[in-house]
C-alpha cells in the first residue's frame, strides 16, 4: 500500500513532539522556540506564546534582580546599534 510507505518516518516525528509552556499546542522537532533557562527547558510554539511568557517572567522579577543585568544588556545593544550605523555611513 501507497498510504504506509513512510509510516515509520511519520511515527519518529511523533514520538520527536513537544508542547507548548503557554497553550499546550503540540508542535514537532525543529519548529518552535526552545530554551533552557535554569536547567528548565521551556517549549513554545510561536514567538507570540515565548514573548507572553518571558513578558510576564521579566515584569515578576523584582527590580534590584534586574537593574545590573538590564544596564549591561542595554549597553551591549547600543554599541551595536551605532557599529551598524557607522557601517551604513555613505563613504565618498
């Protein structure tokens, strides 16, 4: 039969699903956004369900705990963003 050619391929991908942390979608390997934070690993679907959860994880932080980390991150970026800038920059 034509139909079960590929079933053991069909029924690797299965057992390779994950779940999403924010909406319980099941979605297969090499899709989705996983991340391992604290020794967790946390699965999502779609960017708008990892954006929902990191949102709420960083508005639960208290300030102190962020205040160091935040400054350094938001250093690292502005270097960046004027590199990309000076790049850009018409050279005559």
């Amino acid at each position: 039969m034509v139909i079960f050619k590929n079933i053991k391929s069909i029924l690797v991908n299965m057992s390779q699903s994950h779940v999403c942390l924010t909406c319980g979608r099941p979605f297969p390997e090499g899709q989705g956004i996983i991340l391992t934070l604290a020794g967790r690993t946390l699965e999502f679907h779609s960017k708008a369900c990892a954006y929902s959860f990191l949102k709420d994880l960083v508005f639960s932080i208290s300030e102190d705990c962020v205040s160091s980390p935040l400054r350094d991150v938001y250093e690292k970026r502005q270097e960046a963003l004027e590199e990309m800038k000076k790049r850009a920059e018409k050279k005559i």
